[in-house]
C-alpha cells in the first residue's frame, strides 16, 4: 500500500510540473505574439509617410455625366424606337423615341430612368448641388415638358427646391433643356448615389406628341476645400480624421480616405470653408501618424 502511495504521489508530481510547463509555455507564446504584434504594428507606423501637399477653396468642380444604365420605365405613353443607349451621348446621331399614349382627346407622356452618381470618387460630402441635362425634340411646340427628380424623403417624384419648376417649351427642334438641383439635392440623392429622374409632358391635351431623347445626364457640383494628400510611404495610409485650426477656430472632421503608397488623392469637402490666416490643417491616420500643413 504505501508503494502505491508513493507511486501515486510520483504521479501527481509529474502531473504539477506539466501543467505548470504548459502555462509557461503558454504564457511565453503570448508574450513572443504580443511583442511580434507591437513589433508589427510599430514596422507599419515608421513605415508610413503621408503629407498634405496643398490645401485651396475650390469655386466649381463638375464630374463627368453619369447616364443610364438600363432602359427607362414608361408608366404613360409609348416607347417607339432606339434603346437606353442611344441616350448616352449627345449629337451622335442616335436617340430614342416616345410617343404620347393614345386615347384622345387625353395624350399623356410619363417617363422615368435610374442613374447612379459614383460616390467613391465623388463623395457625399464633397457635393455642392447636381445638374440634370436632356437634350430632346418634340412635334409639338406648344406643350411644356418637365424635369422632376425622386424626393427619398417625401417617397414621390417633386421638384422642390429646383432652380426651375416652370418647365421647358420646345422650340420643335432640337432643345437643351437643364435644371439644378441647388442646396436641396440632398433629398434627391440616396446614399448610394442612386437619382430618379422623372421626365413628363404639362398635361392632357389633344395632340399626340412624339419625344426624341438623344442625352439625359446627371453629375455633380463640387465647392468648398480641396485638400491633396501624397502618400511616400510603402504603404497604404488610411486617414480618418481631419482638423482646421486658426486662433479661434478649432473644427474635427471624420474621414475615411485610403491613399495608395506613391499616390497623390484629392479630396473636396463642401462643407468646410477655410478660416482666416494663419491657420493648419490636420490629419490623423488609423495608424497615429500626423501631417501638418500650415498658412500663414
């Protein structure tokens, strides 16, 4: 018996000692990934180089057209001929045609398309206002045609809020009908980028008109503070936060721009207007880095 005790208190020395290995061991893994980690992180941190290269207002920036990219909804009337398409480019010789639908004496004309603005390269928050452009012709001089939008807010096609809300008369040729969306395009525009463009005739009446679309667009309008940033480094910086600070004006920004190692990005923020000098501009990576650009 007392063998066995003996041998049973080998045992659970044995057993003491390899669990007490086992934390170590543990411990010591961590310790090394924790250091690895920090190490890593510390690599990262050195190895980024962002600067701000110059900081300007900028009076009016304008994107390229986006056009449609699928066929437009007839809710009233009829689609003749030609394609979404031939809508993209203005004075190529091709268009699309519409007809007022029938059941006279009521002819009516509803139509309406989806365009995407991109909001990676044209942010939100760099956006000034939108521009709608159509170029377009119609047998029938005497009938106004108009422009509306998709308000997300109201969920109904409006026009509040536009430059011009009196509609457009076609001389019988060729007509460049545009509007702006102003300081409203906010309730236009959904966080993605998408607008619905509503395009529409005044009313019943008794002649049947026929629409040639040959462009529809939609871009925007940027003003406010460019600021340019150049990556050195090797590699990508992500910023995300921004600072404005003069005597009395102390502003922080929350951003979110990557900058690619050896690129030079331009960022508009319509929001922003620049204070009296001197002042500096600030911006903060995900890593911790600090660039500072200074007027005086």
């Amino acid at each position: 018996m007392q063998r066995i005790r003996q041998n049973k208190k080998g045992v659970s020395n044995i057993i003491v000692v390899a669990l007490g290995l086992v934390i170590v061991v543990t411990i010591v893994v961590n310790v090394f990934l924790w250091n690895f980690e920090m190490n890593q992180l510390d690599w990262e941190k050195i190895k980024e180089d962002i600067k701000i290269t110059d900081v300007a207002h900028v009076n009016v920036t304008r994107s390229f057209w986006f056009v449609a990219q699928s066929e437009y909804i007839v809710n009233t009337g009829n689609h003749m001929n030609g394609t979404y398409e031939n809508t993209k480019v203005a004075n190529d010789g091709n268009w699309e045609t519409f007809q007022e639908g029938t059941g006279s004496p009521s002819y009516r004309l509803d139509i309406n398309g989806t365009f995407i603005l991109d909001v990676s390269a044209y942010p939100l928050e760099s956006i000034s206002t939108v521009e709608i452009q159509l170029r377009y012709r119609a047998s029938d001089g005497f009938e106004k045609c108009f422009l509306k939008a998709y308000n997300w807010t109201a969920q109904a096609y409006r026009d509040n809020g536009f430059n011009l809300t009196a509609g457009h008369t076609p001389t019988g040729g060729w007509d460049n009908y545009a509007i702006n969306l102003t300081d409203k395009w906010r309730s236009y525009v959904r966080g993605d980028g998408t607008i619905y463009v509503k395009f529409h005739d005044e009313g019943n009446d008794a002649v049947r008109t026929t629409i040639d679309i040959d462009f529809l667009g939609v871009r925007t309008v940027a003003s406010g503070t460019r600021f340019t940033f150049q990556n050195k480094g090797s590699l990508t910086s992500h910023l995300v936060s921004l600072w404005v600070n003069n005597s009395t004006h102390h502003r922080r920004y929350n951003i979110s721009i990557f900058v690619n190692a050896g690129d030079t990005e331009s960022y508009i923020r319509s929001d922003i207007s620049l204070p009296n000098k001197p002042y500096i501009v600030k911006i903060v990576t995900e890593r911790g880095n600090i660039a500072i650009h200074s007027e005086s």
